[in-house]
C-alpha cells in the first residue's frame, strides 16, 4: 500500500488546509471504503458515500461539491475521432507562426525601438488556435456566416505571424508591430484593438474578463437575432479564447449561469491552463483545471478536459489499479509547473518517484521519454477531438480546460518561469536552440548577423505548408481574423417621426425620461425600422416607464413564457416570448452593457444594423461598467445609453451611492461617446434624430450616444419658434432672453434639470435686482470642449492662419457681463468649457457625496438652486463693478441661502 502523503486533501482543485491528526484512523475509513467496493461492489460504495454525504449536512459539516473528475482527459483514447488533417505539414505550419510570433517580438525590441510585447502567451497556446483554424473556426465567406472568436489578447502576435505566412501581412508591417504612428506606412497594434485595425480584428478581448463575458452575451444575441427572424445565426458559433489566471476576473465567471440558463450550445469556452499568472502559479497549492471544472460544470455547461497528450496513453492504460491517476489528482499546480521547469530525471524522481507502482510504470523509460510527455493542450489530436465533440454537443455550452506549458518551445529560459511574461527577447543561444527544436532552415550565419534582427521565415507560396493553409482556409470561409467594415445603411424617419415631444406636453407635467419613452414608442411603431430597435433594460423598465412595451415587443426568452404570470390581468403584465425585442437583463449592469456591445457591433458581425438601447440608473452606467464602454468604443459600438434618473439631487431619496453628479464626467474621457444633458423633450428629439442620422443614415459615424434624462416632472414646453438647432446640437443655444432691457448684464448657463434653476434666478434678478440675464441651454458640455480642443489643436498645427473660435466662443462674445453655469452635476462638468467663456466665469455644482432629503433642501445645501444661482451672480456682477458690493449680500441674506429649510417647497414627485 502506498504511504499517505501529508499535504493538505485537494478537492475539486481547492486545497483543504486540514492537518491529519490522527492517520490511523484515516486509514481505517479509507480501508473502510476499499472493502465496500472490493466486496459489494461500486454501486453500493456509491451509495453508502451519498448517504454519508446527506449525514454531514444534516449535522452541518461542510464539505463541498463533488463536481469534479478525475485529472485526466475528458475524452479517451477509445473514443478519439479519426484526425482528417495532415498532421506533418499541420506541425511545420505551427513551427513556421511560433517562430515568426515570437521574431515579432524580439524584433520590437531592438535598440532604436524597445517598444515590448509578449512572447510567451501564444507559444503555450498556438496548437489550440491552429486547430481551430485547419478545421473548425469559419470566415466571413462561410454560407453558414463566420464564427466569432475572441483571441485572446497577449497572443495577438500568433495571428499576425499567420497573417504573415498567408500573404495578408507584409514584413516591413511585421516590423512595425507597437508602432502605430512611428512605422513609416503605420504599424500594428499591441492587442486586438479594432478601432486601430478596423479591417483585421473584430473584438477587443486584453482588458481581461471582458472577452468571456462579451463572448456570452454575442452568443446570446446570435440566438436574439435568429428567433426574432432578422438572421439565421444556426451555423455560427462563438469561440473564447482564455487564459486560466484571467478566470479570477469577477466578469470571467459572472454570467456562466446565463450561458446555461439559455442553452447556449453556440459557444466554446478554451481555456489555455498553462497554470502561469504573470507573476506566479495561478493555484500553486490547488489545481485550477479541477477548480474550473467545478465551477463550469455546477453552472451547468458541458466540460471537456484535455490534461494529457497522447504519449501518457500507454502510461495510463496500464495504470490498472490507479495509482497513476491518483498521483495526478493529489499533486498541485505548484509541483506540475516546476517539473516543466526541471528536467526528465527530477519527474521521475518527483513526480513517479513517490509511489512504488508508479515508478516502476516508468522503469523501461529514459529520462528523455519522461521529459517528453506532453501535456494535452500541446497535442493537435487531442484537442481536435475536444473541439469536434465541443461543436456537435447540444443543449449546454461547452468549455475546454486544456494545460499547457508558457513559453512552450522557446527554451529552458522561458518555459514554466515564473518571469515569462515579462521576458521579451531571446539571447543568440535561444534563437539557435529555437530555431533547431522548429527544425527551420535558417542559418547560424542569418542569426548571428545581428541577433536583434533574426529573419522571419516563409517557405513559400509554392510549399505545401502553404497550399495547405490556404487551401483549409478556403473551405472554411476565409481567412481570420477579419472584420467586415461596410455597414448597409437604414431608412431613418422623416421629421414627423419626432413631432411628439417637439409639440409639449402642454398641461400635463412629465418629466424627461417619459418623454423620451414617448418618443421611443412612436420610432418603434414604423413597421420596419422599429424592429431594428434592441431595448435593453436591467430590472428597471416599471422605473423608466417602459413597462408599457411588455404587452406589444415582449420580453426576448429563449424558452417563450411557460408559466402563468402573476399579474396577467393587468394591462401592462410581463409577457416573454422567444421572438421577443427586449432584452430585459435582470440586475445586471455589466451585462447589459454587454448586450449593448453585441446588438450595437451587429452592423459589423453580422451585417444587420441594429439599434442598441441600453437605460439605466444613471449612477450605475459609466461609473459601473466604465471599461466595458471603453471597449465599446474600440469595438466601434453603435446606439444610445440612456443615464435615466439622473442628477445628484433630482433622485432625492437615494442617497450617496445613487445619486450621480459625475457620470457626464466620466463620458467625457471616452472619445466614441457623444454625451448631452438635455433640459427638455423637443432637445431630446432633435439630439435622437441627429444620432440616428450619424450612426445610421449615410454617415455611418462610429460613435455612441449618452443622454441623461430625469425623474423629475414638469412642463415640457414647446419647441421655441425659430429655435437655434445647430446650437443645440453643438451644444448651447439661447433659450430665454431676460424682459429687461436695461441693468446689468449676466449670462446663465444651465443643462438638464439645472434650466428650472436659471429660469427662477433669471426671474429674481429682474424683479428684486433690476439684473438683465439671459439664460442659455447647454446641452452638451462635453461637445462644446472637444470643439474648443479641436479649435486649439488646428491653431497649433496652423499658426499662421487666422485663428479658428471655439464655439462658445463664438456664442458669447457678443454678449455683456459675465457667466454663471449651473447643474445637477459636480463643478468639474460645466468646468470643462470655463476657459473659453469671455468676460468672466463661474460655476455652481452638486460636489461631494450624495444625501438624502427633500429636492428644495438638497439643492439649497448644494447651493445651485434659483436663489443660489442669483446670488452667485450679483456677486460676480459685484466684482466687476456693475452692481454695489453690498449687493451680493443682502441677496443671500434675503433668500436664506445658508438655510435648507428656508428653501421654496418645488416639485416632490418622482416618476418617470
């Protein structure tokens, strides 16, 4: 019997830190065990370990899921499919875009340059692309439409070096890899960055955690699209490419649950377990493809291990009472990545060594045999049989945990360090001993002419290597990575479309959110593009106002509506279907901004432009999923996001973490997002007709819309008789000038719920103060800067020419006196344009931390309510002389403006 080992028990790939107080005991349980099983057979031992299981729970002693297997490949030698490929001319393919991967690199580190890169990430995980690539993954040209596969995002080099080989990358673009605006003729971007390379890459995957949930929520909306009839997306799959350490990302795991939930058999997880995070072991003291595995297959999916490659067979098959497998179930992660760092003699030692029977498995073997044992994630038949049953699996989607080695191939320097992802070239020494275990012909000569310039290699349009590639390629639809950039374009309605909030409200209070539920009906009433139209809301829609689509768009399900629902009397029930146009997220920002991503990239993955509509609570957009939105923009996402229940003290009873005074802020770093705080319904419509036009119509402008709109009701007025539309659309127009004619002048700038505010100190200034103000609309601060940014950049760039004006600039110049802005929003916001006003500025603004309270008493603590705004600007009339210096005072001594209870009660409702 072989000794127990005294390490901590390792369940399902977690260590269970619990010391053996007493091994005799032990053993008598475990010999226990052996005679149920040696005696009544595996069935009884089944049974009596469930029925010992349900024990423990009932006296509450935890012990957690058996979840997972045996650490061995999923699928077994017997049941491996016959492998159609050649898989010679398949292995020297792998050779030829290792190397040049990995030359692609070392040569971005050439003195003059030392621009970086990382080498080791695709040479762990090159076979499991290339297998993918010589038989699975289909391109655009596909009759059944293209996969999509999210690379994963430091093995860019690997698809680059294939791009080369097929003739779509030259050398001298090679040579420019990290140099995007240094390369003469441009370079190629670090990671996949579509936005920098529009025509090549399709998703943006190396913020990590964001390829697989993005992955989901794109297979997700393939099955959207196909049951609500717009495109068969039946023959489409979406691949994943991971890595192990980026499985500890919150996102990577999220929405696994949803993936199962829906049955999303269109979907293949590969996760590249090389066991390396970038500076250490992922699990040193667990196993993380067992953890995986407990996790993917309890949420539901279909799991596939490839642990082993093929020369373990042999081992395995005479491994007939299981001490091998069970080596290989208690050692650690930890101990596998030092035997790749080791050598065959230290395995046999370490690893086989440790149990009689496992060492004599090996005795006919050298140490040369034993160090080449591969893993499964190296070895082209294994994963071709873990692919082929992951495409014809159905009803779960599928996950492939496939160990590999980082660094694989490029030498004992770099395989299985702990430094490998920060090791960027290799020595004289390690192109040589690379270049001979590729077996490439090149020379000593070649190398040694200068090492930081080692030749890429090609063998050939006329080599079989290359007829073969090409020629698989072909049958699948294409080469890939590739992006489709032609977008078709859609009929916009006309003008009258938008009629409904251009007209008021007239006496009926509404705030700015209904309004644009209005509005947003009517667009989706036309018969075809309404159903272009993805609304995408997260557990809100009774908040927003939009529960009234329930009865006629329905709620997007995949398995229709199988229950009775609850309040089915009611006119406004919920109602799923499977052709539904809703996506209805539940409590999920994150993924809804995802399902953003995928319905507003469709005009690219799919050549069906669809129209993403994503609302939500303001606080929880850009605050909450800033970094989806940032690969939204580089993923040239179309659509609308909508900051519903906006402002720091219009949703007055939420409190701190609710209340958003700065996602306008936030929005105003992302380049794509064009971001308006509209102040009234007819605003909203002329800013939704223009979006619609720029993302849709013949401009075809890759930019997304943020407007923020609020809970707050009132009277929405009527468009203004010859309203100012460019400036509205630029972002400020004049919206009221003052009934004085004489006095004093001031300027008030005011966006969102902060128009109210300037009206009523626009007012107070004439009547108690004899002040001539006029108040402006703003409704983008954001658009207004990157136009005074751009005035700017062209006047650098053109000193001689006569200076281009801002906007705003322009706007006021003419005016007299000086400017005082106000919102619901933090200074910082209308701030942004505080340098290019004339004549003097200031701003009021809703800093620090949200509270709860009334809307009068919040925004007279915040100082930016009507009496605010009217003190703050006598006083800058005081400071230029224009009103007594005594003034300023008074006022705030008449307005109480340091009371919150001397406040005016204003409007206390807060529906949409």
């Amino acid at each position: 019997m072989a000794t127990e080992r005294k390490r901590p028990v390792i369940s399902d790939g977690l260590p269970s830190q619990l010391p053996d107080i007493d091994p005799e005991e032990t053993n008598e349980w475990v010999e226990s065990l052996n005679g149920v099983i040696d005696e009544r057979g595996a069935k009884r031992a089944r049974y009596v370990m469930l029925r010992l299981l349900e024990r423990a729970r009932e006296r509450q002693v935890g012990v957690p899921p058996l979840t997972s297997t045996d650490y061995i490949n999923t699928i077994p030698p017997e049941r491996e499919p016959w492998f159609p490929g050649d898989e010679f001319v398949e292995r020297r393919i792998r050779a030829y875009i290792r190397w040049n991967a990995a030359m692609l690199v070392h040569r971005a580190q050439r003195p003059e340059i030392g621009v970086g890169g990382h080498i080791s990430t695709y040479a762990s995980s090159a076979s499991l692309y290339e297998v993918g690539m010589n038989h699975f993954f289909r391109g655009k040209d596909h009759p059944g439409g293209g996969d999509h596969i999210y690379y994963q995002g430091h093995a860019s080099p690997g698809m680059y070096a294939r791009a080369y080989l097929e003739g779509r990358l030259t050398t001298h673009q090679l040579d420019g890899f990290r140099q995007e605006l240094s390369h003469p003729g441009g370079g190629l971007p670090s990671y996949p960055h579509p936005r920098l390379m529009p025509n090549f890459w399709e998703f943006p995957t190396v913020s990590m955690g964001l390829g697989p949930l993005n992955a989901i929520y794109q297979a997700r909306y393939n099955r959207y699209l196909h049951n609500r009839g717009i495109k068969d997306t039946s023959q489409q799959n979406v691949w994943a490419f991971l890595g192990d350490g980026e499985m500890d990302e919150v996102e990577s795991l999220g929405a696994i649950g949803l993936a199962a939930r829906e049955e999303l058999d269109n979907l293949t997880f590969v996760i590249n377990c090389n066991l390396q995070r970038l500076d250490g072991p992922v699990r040193g003291n667990g196993k993380v493809i067992q953890e995986l595995e407990s996790f993917f297959r309890g949420a539901g999916w279909n799991v596939i291990k490839v642990v082993w490659g093929r020369e373990w067979d042999s081992l395995l098959a005479a491994d007939t009472d299981g001490a091998l497998v069970n080596l290989m179930n208690v050692t650690p992660d930890g101990d596998y990545q030092t035997y790749k760092g080791e050598s065959g003699a230290y395995v046999r030692e370490h690893f086989f060594g440790r149990d009689p029977r496992t060492r004599k498995l090996v005795d006919p073997m050298s140490d040369d045999d034993i160090w080449n044992l591969k893993r499964g994630g190296h070895d082209y038949r294994k994963l071709y049989a873990a692919y082929k049953a992951a495409t014809e699996h159905t009803g779960q989607p599928t996950v492939i945990l496939a160990k590999t080695v980082k660094g694989w191939t490029l030498g004992s320097h770099f395989e299985a360090r702990n430094a490998t992802h920060q090791m960027k070239k290799l020595t004289l020494p390690d192109l040589k001993g690379f270049r001979d275990r590729l077996y490439l012909d090149i020379s000593d000569k070649q190398l040694e002419e200068n090492p930081y310039l080692p030749p890429y290699f090609h063998p050939g349009e006329k080599s079989d290597e290359y007829q073969y590639m090409v020629e698989r390629r072909r049958e699948l639809g294409g080469s890939i990575p590739s992006r489709r950039t032609k977008a078709k374009s859609l009929a916009i309605p006309d003008a009258k479309a938008f009629s409904v909030l251009k007209s008021g409200s007239g006496k009926q209070k509404i705030a700015t959110t209904m309004a644009f539920v209005r509005l947003l009906k009517d667009l989706m009433r036309d018969k075809e593009f309404g159903s272009r139209w993805v609304p995408i809301i997260p557990d809100e829609a009774r908040t927003f106002g939009m529960d009234s689509l329930f009865p006629t768009k329905k709620i997007y399900s995949p398995h229709g509506q199988t229950y009775t629902s609850v309040d089915r009397e009611l006119f406004l029930s919920y109602k799923e279907a499977t052709n539904g146009q809703i996506l209805h997220e539940g409590i999920n920002e994150a993924g809804s901004t995802a399902s953003f991503i995928a319905a507003g990239t469709s005009y690219a993955t799919h050549d069906e432009p669809m129209i993403p509509l994503y609302i939500f609570y303001s606080m929880f957009g850009f605050q909450r999923t800033a970094d989806e939105l940032w690969a939204a923009a580089d993923q040239m996402t179309r659509g609308f996001l909508l900051g519903a229940t906006a402002g720091r003290t219009t949703l007055n009873g939420e409190g701190l973490q609710h209340e958003d005074g700065h996602s306008l802020l936030i929005a105003a770093t992302n380049p794509a997002v064009v971001s308006y705080d509209p102040a009234f319904g007819y605003e909203i419509a002329h800013i939704m007709q223009d979006g619609l036009h720029r993302m849709y119509g013949e401009k075809q402008e890759n930019i997304f819309y943020y407007l923020t709109i609020y809970n707050e009701p009132a009277i929405q007025p009527a468009e203004p008789e010859g309203l100012d539309t460019e400036g509205l659309l630029k972002g400020i127009y004049r919206y009221s000038e003052s009934s004085l004619k004489d006095g004093p002048k001031a300027q008030l700038l005011a966006s969102g719920t902060g128009m109210r505010w300037a009206l009523k100190a626009q007012e107070l200034l004439a009547q108690d103060w004899g002040v001539s103000a006029d108040v402006w609309s703003v409704t983008s601060w954001t658009e207004l800067r990157r136009d005074a940014i751009e005035a700017e950049e062209h006047n650098l760039l053109h000193p001689s020419d006569a200076p281009r004006k801002p906007y705003i600039q322009q706007k006021l110049e003419a005016t007299e006196g000086p400017s005082v802005a106000v919102s619901d929003w933090m200074r910082a916001v209308p701030d942004l344009v505080s340098r290019w006003i004339p004549n003097g500025y200031t701003s009021l603004g809703t800093d620090g931390f949200g509270m709860s309270d009334t809307r009068h008493a919040l925004r007279r603590h915040f100082h930016v309510d009507g009496e605010s705004v009217a003190v703050a600007t006598l006083r800058q009339l005081a400071l230029k002389g224009l009103v007594p210096a005594h003034v300023p005072g008074e006022a705030a001594k008449k307005y109480a403006i340091d009371d919150v209870n001397a406040a005016p009660v204003g409007e206390t409702g807060g529906d949409s």
